[in-house]
C-alpha cells in the first residue's frame, strides 16, 4: 500500500506529465497553422503543407503553395529537397526530388528524383500537377488536373493538353540559374557578286508602285505572365488589374492579391481596379510609395477578401458589397476563372491593412497560444506543487 507521502507525489507527477502532454499537443497542432508561400506569398494551407514539403541542407521546412514556386527557392538556398505526393494517387504515391545548384566558376546543376517515372505538368500556382507516372498523367489530364487529392487551392480545371515534361526539365525551368549560352563563332558570309544593273528602256515608262492604304488592326492585348505568381494575365485580368510603377513601367498581377503584393516591389506603384460585387463604375485605386511603407486607398472603405489562392480573392467596394461577396461569391462583374464560392475562413480587412500586411514577413513570428497555454500549464503545475507541499508539511 503506498504511503500518503508517495501517493501525493505520484499524483503530481501524473498531473505535471498531463499538463506538458496537452501542452505538447496544442503546439504541434499550430505547426498546420496556414503560412505564406517564401516564393509568390500566396496562403500555405495545411493540406498543402502535408501534400508539399520543402527542407534545405540545414533541414529547415520551408513553405511553397506549388512545385514551381518550390524550385524558384534553389536560387535562395542552393540545395532542396522536395518531398510532393501524385495529385491522382494520393499520399501512397509520393515523390522525392533533390535539387544543387552550386556556383564555383560556373554552375552544377544536380537533379535526383525517385520514381524516375515521376512527371510534372506545366502550369502557373495553381495550375500546375506533378503525377507518378504517364498512367496518372493520363488520367488527372482527362479529368482537367482535378482529383480528389488535389489541394483546396489548385482544385481549379486545366486545359486538358497542358504540357507534360520529365522532373528534370521542369527543374531546368523554374529552379536552376543557367549558364549563358556559348556565343558561336560567325561564320563568314560568302560574298555575292552583284548583279549587272540593266538601263531601262527610255522609251518604257514604268507606272509607280501603288502603296496600298493601311488597314486600322484591331487593338489585341496579348495574355502576359503574373509578375507574383506565374500564371496566365489574360486581356480581361490586364483590363481588371492595372499596374503601372513610378517609372511609367506596366505590371501584370493575375488577381488582387498578386496585386497587392507587388507593393513592396516597387518605391513607387499605383494599382486601378474595380469592385467584384458592384463592377467597373466602382473602382479601386491603391498609390504606394517606400515600397509599401505608405499607402493610400481610395475609397477608404473599399475590402480585400482573402480565401487562400488566386480563384478565391475578391476586392469590393465597401462592407456593403464584401458581405455580398461572402454570400454569393461571385457576381457577374468577377473574372470568369473565379466563379468560385468563398470559403467559410475568408479573411476579410480592408485593402489598406491587407497591402500594409503584405509588405511584411509574418512567418517567423511565433504564435501567442502556444505561449500562453504553456504559461497557463506552468501557473497550474506551480499551484499544485505547493498544495502538495502544504500537505506533506503538516501531515
């Protein structure tokens, strides 16, 4: 039978074990906590972040909403791998990729990747798949790249002939600093005896050649790429998101949110657009300037909603219209590409504190629960140490 004395102190020491067990768990349960993406800044949900993991040679997880944005990060950390699993099989199919790149007079430029059947499909943020072999390819292109694995914010259709190419050559685009091409020595050109010039007849009058009367083109705006993101700025995004530096130079941003994120860019950008909910009549201009530092938002009322990834952010006029937004979705006004509800954790701030966030890095920061239930859990263990010890004094 176990005296008082060791009953109270086993007590303590299940209760202390109890406390630091809980505390352990809700700290882990932070690290799925959503994180911005190191390469375009987009949201890090925590299926993405289970389906996507990126470790440089130090071991550190870094976060990437994408592949592509994964192998941009070699530019910064030099040696990557790159755990990623099929977005037609699952988490049972996954893939691992080591990337260097090291500069020593030149570049070594080393890919290793198992299975040597994996394969990439081309494609901006959210429109890009990777895939175990040509059977899923296959398949996930015959389903326009959705599956039930795909993560929240690449569950979006891609056409169904987007380019296929080999891990290595998806690493030799996007993640690799190539060498410049060997300049080839010019081979002299033969040289060509003129012709005779041949006097025309005086008698022969030669009628002058009719300049034909230019036809008016039509002024066609080309699709550019998403200087954040890198995908498709079709006409109607260029029409939408206006862009333009303190140099006069144009800017393309595929949504509001890529947008926004070139402030800090820029010592200078002013951004035109217009609201999701009430269409092109209400505009929304954005002027910066310090790279973000200063910003002024006109109107003062206008919102930015933020769902994640580029389908599901929407900018509205004031809270009139975001509340509608939240509703519905989508209006008529919103770009085809996001016809997409708004999910239920849409972040919802003004567009002035959403640009004035985006010029900062807020993913080192650590969390305050876990701080504050530690600090509880101490307070608690403390408390009943002395009661403990109170008990044991004047048994």
């Amino acid at each position: 039978m176990l005296s008082f004395k060791t009953r109270i102190l086993t007590n303590i020491l299940i209760i202390t074990a109890l406390l630091g067990s809980g505390f352990a768990t809700l700290t882990y349960g932070q690290m799925g906590a959503p994180q911005p993406c190191e390469t375009c800044t987009m949201t890090v949900g925590s299926d993405a972040q289970a389906h996507l993991k990126v470790f440089d040679s130090t071991g550190k997880i870094h976060y990437a909403d994408c592949l592509v944005c994964a192998f941009k990060m070699l530019r910064t950390y030099g040696e990557l791998t790159i755990t990623v699993t099929c977005d037609w099989n699952g988490p049972d199919y996954p893939i691992t990729i080591r990337l260097q790149n090291f500069t020593n007079g030149g570049y070594v430029n080393n890919t290793v990747f198992y299975p040597s059947t994996a394969l990439f499909i081309d494609g901006g943020c959210a429109k890009n798949r990777v895939v175990y072999d040509q059977v899923a390819a296959d398949a996930l292109l015959s389903h326009n790249g959705v599956s039930q694995y795909v993560v929240m914010m690449q569950n979006i259709t891609i056409p169904s002939n987007s380019t296929v190419m080999t891990i290595q050559l998806a690493a030799q685009k996007y993640a690799f600093v190539s060498t410049p091409d060997l300049t080839p020595t010019p081979t002299p050109a033969p040289t060509i005896t003129p012709a005779p010039i041949v006097s025309p007849n005086p008698t022969t009058t030669t009628k002058p050649t009719q300049i034909p009367t230019p036809t008016s083109t039509p002024n066609i705006i080309t699709a550019k790429t998403c200087n954040v993101c890198g995908m498709d700025v079709t006409s109607a995004d260029q029409v939408k998101y206006k862009i333009v530096d303190g140099n006069g130079t144009v800017h393309y941003a595929e949504c509001y949110m890529c947008a926004l994120d070139l402030v800090k860019k820029y010592d200078k950008l002013t951004i035109t657009s217009y609201c999701d909910w009430y269409g092109p009549n209400y505009t929304v201009t954005v002027e910066s300037q310090q790279f973000g530092k200063e910003v002024k938002v006109s109107p003062s009322t206008a919102m930015f909603l933020n769902g994640g990834s580029c389908v599901i952010n929407r900018v509205a006029y004031n809270q009139t219209a975001a509340d509608a937004l939240l509703a519905g979705g989508f209006s008529k006004y919103s770009l085809p590409e996001q016809h997409y509800d708004l999910p239920n954790e849409t972040n919802v701030t003004t567009v002035n504190q959403a640009a004035l966030a985006l010029t900062k890095n807020t993913a080192n920061q650590t969390p305050i629960g876990p701080l504050i239930i530690g600090a509880l859990a101490g307070v608690a263990i403390i408390a009943l140490s002395v009661i403990a010890y109170k008990k044991l004094k004047f048994k």
